[in-house]
C-alpha cells in the first residue's frame, strides 16, 4: 500500500506559542496535500540555548502547547502527527528531548526520548553539551502503523548505526530522524548519514529538519529530506526557510531491498584480535 507522508521543515524561535502556531499551519497544508503522516523536525517548541530562558518555557508533558496541539490536529485531520521533538520538564528537574506520536483518533501512540547526546567540540569554536541539560533515553522505540513499521530516531542518533539496525533487524520500513543539525555539521555528513542509513537497513528514512538562523543565535542546516530503501533521495528542501517536504513510500520497496541485499540476515558473529594482545570479546552479528 503506498501512501504520502511528510516531513516539515521549521524555523523554530524561542517563543513556543508563535512557533505551535507554524506546526499548525504547515501540518493542515501537508495534510490537504495528502499527507497520512506528519514529521516535525527536533526542538519543534523552541529552540533556546539560554538554560534560564528555556526553564522559563518548560512544561510537564501534560501542560505542554506542542503536545496538545499535536493530538488535536492528528484528531482533526485523521491522521498521524509526529512530533520530532520538543523539551519536557521532568520531575527530577531534568529536560527530555523527547518525540511524540499521534494516531489519526487523537490518542498517543508512543513517545521516544532521544539517546544520544550532543556533546561536541567544532571547528569553528561551537561547543555544545546537551547531556547538561537534557536526561538521555535509554529505550529504543517503535510502532507499527497501519501502513508501516516505523522507528524511531533524533538527529545526533544518526551517527550510531546500530540503533537503525537493530529497529531494521525488528521489521522498521520507515526509520524517522528529525533534527537540528549545525549548519558546519550538516554541510559535511547530513545526507551522507542518512543516505548510508537507508542503504544499510533497506528502510526508508524520513528527516524533517530545523533551517536557518534562530532567535537564539544558533544556525541550523535545514535540508529535510525523504530518502528511499535504496538510497535515493526522493525529496528534499533547501538550507533556510519553511518547507513541506512530500514523498510516496510503498513498503514493497522494503522487501525488494532486503531480497536484493539481505545484509540483516547475513551478518555473523566474529571476534577480534589485535596481534600481540589476547582475543577480545565476540560481537555479535
């Protein structure tokens, strides 16, 4: 069954009710345009890297705006709507980076808190250190929709491949990655990454992205794109600005990736050895 889904391309401020009222907007247009499932990029709600400002817009996941306006536009328009991500208060005074899914009655299908942490050091002296402010997830999620499998992933997951296999290995057709990539990190590896992701697992990727400069100072590199199991991308947006990106996938195109390179299946078991040293512990396929 081949349907059209869609990953939005944002650029979120620092004011979370301006920035609900753009997902609004841009999930009824994708909607009307057919879309059955809606992605919105990391950070939908705000994106802030003050720490006292972003404490100051923090909500549980029971207060928050992005949550409920999700759930009401899932209900209204019959479909499912994916929030990449948005900052959730927790009650250890933590924040989540924490994904959301809403089927087409309104009601969550599941959350995903994201695992990895974006703790880097760049070239041209930006320095970021989520894990300060954010509780890293330590579960893996997916779910299975009426037209897919989908798994579940937030941007900087994408440089740790075994997440994306290990969804693949359970039945993921569709692999989500919303994100807000720098734009120095985005030049060089985000369609490189996704495309090598797609390809290793045989899945479709879907990336709704940040793009642009924010309120906040930072610069995020946009490019949302869709890409199939064979690694083609099929859409894609450009660096700054809103867009609606729209593709058709059709989960037979799973199976025929996977009969033509059946890599999931024909990983083995090995060990390592470094000459000189005792052999070190097996790894499994």
């Amino acid at each position: 069954m081949t349907v059209t889904i869609a990953a939005l391309q944002m650029c979120s401020g620092t004011d979370p009710v301006r920035n609900v009222e753009t997902m609004r907007r841009l999930v009824r247009e994708a909607a009307a345009k057919g879309a059955v499932y809606v992605q919105t990029p990391e950070m939908t709600g705000a994106l802030q890297r003050d720490r006292a400002g972003l404490r100051a817009i923090l909500r549980s996941e029971a207060d928050d705006p992005v949550v409920a306006a999700a759930a009401e536009l899932a209900k209204e328009l019959g479909i499912h709507v994916h929030v990449g991500s948005t900052a959730i208060a927790l009650a250890d005074g933590k924040v989540a980076n924490r994904g959301f899914l809403f089927g087409p009655d309104g009601v969550q299908v599941c959350t995903y808190d994201k695992i990895h942490m974006f703790d880097v050091d760049l070239d041209n002296g930006e320095s970021w250190r989520e894990s300060a402010v954010y509780s890293p997830g330590a579960v893996a999620r997916m779910a299975d929709l009426p037209f897919a499998k989908l798994g579940f992933t937030i941007c900087y997951d994408v440089r740790f491949p075994e997440l994306f296999k290990i969804q693949a290995q359970a039945g993921a057709e569709i692999i989500s990655v919303p994100a807000a990539f720098t734009r120095q990190t985005g030049e060089a590896h985000w369609e490189t990454l996704l495309r090598a992701r797609a390809i290793e697992n045989g899945v479709y990727i879907i990336a709704a992205a940040q793009a642009g400069a924010h309120e906040d100072g930072r610069e995020t590199f946009g490019h949302s794109m869709i890409i199939d199991p064979w690694g083609r991308v099929l859409a894609s947006a450009g660096g700054t600005g809103e867009a609606i990106v729209l593709a058709e996938v059709d989960p037979a195109a799973v199976k025929s990736a996977h009969q033509k390179i059946p890599n999931l299946r024909n990983g083995r078991a090995f060990t390592l050895e470094v000459a000189g040293e005792p052999a070190k512990g097996g790894v499994a396929a």
